[in-house]
C-alpha cells in the first residue's frame, strides 16, 4: 500500500520533510491546492494514513470522519529514542529527538513533537499531542485527548483526565480531574 498524510499545515510540513519515500497530501475537499488532493477522494484501497494535525480532538473528528476500513501508519523518526518495550498505537507520531523511555504505552494517533520525552511506566492513551520539549516523567497517566504545551511537564505519578489542554510552560504537580485549560506552575485551571 502507498502512504498518505492529511494535512498540509506547519506540523504536516515538517512530517512531510522527515519522510524519506513520497507520499500523497489530502486535505479537506475546502482547502484542497495544487499540492493536496481533496479528502472525499481519498482510497483507503490503495493508501494508508497518517493524520498530521496538531488539535488532538480535530484529530479525532478526522478519524472518525474517515472510511472505517482505512488503515493508520506510524512514524518513528530516527533520531528518537524509543525503548524496546514500548507500545505505539497506530497513526502515532514521534518526531526528532524525542524520548520514550521504557514500559510506556502510547495510545492511536499520538504525537511527541521535537524534543518531547515520556517517561518508565506510563499510559498515554489516544490522541495525545506533545508539542516541543512537553515531558511526561515516569508513571504518568493521561487520558485521551490531552494537549501538552510547549516546554511544558508533568510530575511524576500524575493522573490527568481527557480533553484537558495543559498550557506552554505549565507544571502539573498534582493530578487534574476536570477537562479544561491549564496554565501556570503550578498549573491551575483558567478556564
């Protein structure tokens, strides 16, 4: 099978330049150039899938928007370091010189932006996205959908439930049981 991507935004950009072999670009049928073909034609057939959007619950909107027979790739680029026991659930991306220590499980379509590391023993589950320099420490468990700021972290032993979006920079020290935006060191919700 030929390998795809949708997206053609910055983080699709750069995805696009780490790839060695050609791809084709989809994009949704409204924002369809000359460089992406529309989504609505899109062959799951013929091609396998790797979602290069940033907003982990657009990413998940795109999932499910998609034919339920298409298949995901991942992405390990090689500068990443990535224990031998670690699991990557499908369309997951990890980008140059990120870390994934050992005894992790990364859920469905997640992404470790430059420099993101996740530490021994944790539980990512799907549709996370660390953007550059997020760190994850050992034994961290986050639920699905989370966001991780810029140089932002996580303690270790944390728990954080789904769709929270956790600010660039921000220290979560302890565990956060309620969606929302979280800003600051340490972290707290603002909104």
């Amino acid at each position: 099978m030929k390998k795809a991507i949708f997206g053609f935004g910055g983080f699709a950009r750069e995805v696009l330049s780490y790839l060695e072999e050609p791809v084709e670009i989809f994009v949704d049928d409204a924002y369809c150039e000359k460089e992406a073909e529309p989504i609505s034609s899109f062959d799951p057939q013929q091609y396998q899938l790797l979602i290069c959007v940033g907003d982990p619950a657009l990413r998940k909107q795109i999932v499910s928007g998609l034919p339920k027979e298409t298949k995901f790739f991942s992405f390990v680029h090689p500068t990443a370091v990535v224990g031998k026991d670690v699991e990557i659930g499908e369309g997951s991306i990890i980008c140059p010189q990120a870390v994934v220590t050992t005894n992790v499980t990364l859920g469905k379509h997640n992404i470790l932006n430059l420099c993101s590391t996740v530490g021994h023993d944790s539980i990512i589950d799907d549709y996370y996205t660390s953007s550059p320099g997020g760190k994850c420490s050992g034994s961290v468990s986050l639920g699905e959908k989370v966001y991780l700021g810029t140089n932002a972290s996580i303690r270790e032993g944390i728990r954080v439930c789904e769709d929270v979006t956790i600010g660039m920079n921000a220290a979560v020290v302890k565990n956060i049981y309620d969606a929302g935006i979280y800003a600051g060191v340490p972290a707290k919700k603002i909104r």
